[in-house]
C-alpha cells in the first residue's frame, strides 16, 4: 500500500519527469502537464556530475545518456596561459558502479527523460496547465486551461524557479537574487585533447569546457557582474569571443572564431539562487526542484537535487502508509542536502568575486563532492 493513489505532476522538467517515472514504478497512478506543446528545452551542454549519474541510473536511463553524452573522471584545473596545475578528482558516488561525472546536451537528457516518463506509463498532456486548485483534508481538485477537471490525493509542483505555484502558495517567498555573476555557455566542436572537464581560472573570470558528446562540447565562462544589466543579445558572440581573449592559452584562442557562428548558440544568464525554508508542501501541494531549491552552477549539481527529490519522494510514498509520513520522511532526507548544494555554491561564487582564498575554494569544493557522493 501506498501514501497515495493518484498523483498530479505540474512541469515537466528533470524533477518533474524523475518523480513521474519513479511513481509510476511504484505503482501510482500519475499525470503529468507541461505548458509548452513541444516539451523542448533550450539550453547549451549540461554538466553531469557522478551522483546525477547515479540518480540517472536509478531512472533506468544511464546508458542512454552514456552512448548520447559523454562521461569521465576528474576536472583539469589550468591558469589562463594553458598551463595546468591541479587534477581534481571527481569521487565515485558511493553504491553505483557509474561514471565520476560527464557532460550532455540539455535537450538531449530531456528527451531522454521524456521518454522514459512516457514509457514509465505516465499520463502526459503538453500545452496544458493548472488553472485553479482547490483542496481538501481528502483531495485536491484540479481544473486545467483545456477546461478538464482532476481530482488527486497530491499535486506535485516542479514548474521551475518563476513558479506560479510558489508566488500562490508561499507568497511570502522573496523571488531569488541576482547574486554578482553571469554566466555564458556556447556550443563547440570538441577538440581531440578535451576528453574531461577542464577549466582556466583568472582574476575575476572562469573559462571551462566539458565534452557533452564524441564531436561535441561547451564552453561556460563565469564573469563578475556587479549589477544585473541588460545585454543586447546581438552582441552575445562579440562579447563572448572577448571573454575568450583575455585567455592566452592557444587552445582557446583557436576555438574564437567557433563563438562567432551561429551554431555556438550563445546563451547568457544572470545567476541567482533560492532556497525555500521546509517544508515545501502546503496541505496536498508539494514543490520540489528549482521551485523550492535553485542553485547557481558552482557544484554542477543543480539538475542533480532536482531529480534526488523526485526520486526520494517516490521512495517515501512507496513506504508509507499515510502521506503526511511520507512528507516528514522526504524532508527529512532532503532539505539539509539542497541547503548544502546552495550555500556552498554561493560561497564558491563568493569567493570568485571578492578574490577569497583559493584553498577555501578547494576545500569546499573537495567537501562538498565527498558529500554529495554520499547515499541519498
């Protein structure tokens, strides 16, 4: 027997779908809406940490992202001119035969998920959304914009960090902040040395490429922006292959002219976290991922908590008899680790910024990998 019987899953992101597909597993019924008809994220390339992997591979999909993607072991650490002066290890997650991390496409993982969520048995309506909810101490009764009406025993909310399902329920939740840094990401070829993640640290400026795939990889760099300002994306190119300059490295400089074409896709985001005090439910609602939980990319692992929480809260509702059980024992298992992921990745940032001591960098981030390659 389980906590619930029938479950709405409002978003169809990587949290959304690991919740959908885990449920599903465990025997309970669920439907899943997306607003967006086509369920295809934008995005550039994605780093995969090991305990994602781990996560992934739970969801039954690690291979899939193997032959799509691309894994390795380790991060090479190298000073603007090239040269390299540290090998970070990347620890193997703890009970998982898989990968220390890796790369993908973003909209190739979230096809790859889509597909699993469909094959999981999961009922899925796209260019649908909730348009008003009403709950009971029994139920919680859903009336969507296609004008259908559904009751369930839990509504799920995993409709990103702009969630309407967070202004409404946790109104008093500030959104989140811009935190002092952008970041860029582009799409490449990937050159034939580049077999792991590598990144060049300057002052104030970080460059790092990771393989996503056998020809391709991304290019992220993280810059310090004191206010959040507006940037004309017609000159992303320029502005990205200005960034590039102020590393020396040959390698570097020979990938400039690959920024200036269009399919580098350039993308640019501010960077800004949130983290929702527990718990994240309100009766029969529940939030979960960037809704309660948003992380800047410090620690590679905002994709990471996002699916450990779907997944975790399959596991509690598989194991309860009664939901509010299942909800203490999900918090329970998950705030203190979403907490860490964010506050550590902010001192991270941090640190960048203020030009803090790098052995307090690595340090934090050696602890917080050892940490997050913990069970779940």
């Amino acid at each position: 027997m389980t906590a619930v019987n029938k479950v709405l899953v409002i978003g169809g992101g990587f949290s959304g779908m690991a919740a959908a597909i885990q449920m599903r597993r465990a025997g309970i019924a669920v439907d899943l809406v997306e607003i967006d008809p086509h369920w295809q994220p934008l995005g550039a390339g994605i780093t995969i940490s090991g305990p994602t992997l781990r996560a992934l591979q739970t969801l039954g999909v690690y291979e899939q992202v193997c032959e799509q993607g691309w894994v390795a072991n380790g991060v090479e650490i190298c000073i603007p001119t090239g040269q390299k002066v540290a090998d970070l290890p990347t620890p193997q997650p703890v009970g998982s035969n898989v990968a220390a991390g890796g790369g993908i496409m973003r909209p190739v993982l979230a096809n790859i998920l889509a597909q699993a969520t469909r094959a999981a048995g999961v009922d899925v309506r796209l260019g649908c959304a909730h348009e008003s909810i009403e709950q009971t101490a029994d139920a919680v009764t859903v009336r969507f914009t296609d004008g259908s009406t559904g009751v369930y025993d839990l509504v799920v909310g995993a409709d990103g960090v702009h969630s309407k399902l967070r202004e409404h329920f946790f109104p008093e939740v500030k959104p989140s902040e811009y935190i002092g840094q952008g970041v860029w990401r582009a799409v490449m070829p990937r050159p034939d040395v580049i077999v792991r993640p590598r990144m060049w640290l300057g002052e104030h400026i970080k460059l790092g490429v990771n393989p996503v795939s056998q020809t391709h990889m991304y290019m992220f760099i993280t810059e310090d922006r004191p206010t959040k300002e507006h940037i004309d994306p017609v000159t992303w190119p320029q502005v990205f292959a200005g960034l590039m300059r102020g590393f020396p490295d040959p390698l570097v400089a020979a990938l400039i002219p690959e920024a200036l074409k269009p399919e580098a896709a350039i993308d640019y985001r501010p960077l800004a976290n949130l983290l929702v005090s527990a718990p994240w439910n309100r009766g029969r609602v529940l939030l979960i991922g960037d809704t309660v939980a948003a992380t800047t990319p410090h620690l590679a692992s905002g994709a990471c908590i996002g699916i450990e929480s779907g997944i975790v809260l399959a596991e509690e509702l598989a194991a309860a008899s009664d939901l509010q059980t299942a909800l203490d024992r999900f918090h329970a298992r998950r705030f203190e680790r979403c907490r860490l992921v964010i506050h550590n990745s902010e001192r991270l940032c941090r640190i960048e910024i203020e030009g803090g001591d790098k052995q307090e960098h690595q340090r934090i981030m050696r602890e917080s990998l050892m940490a997050l390659a913990q069970p779940i």
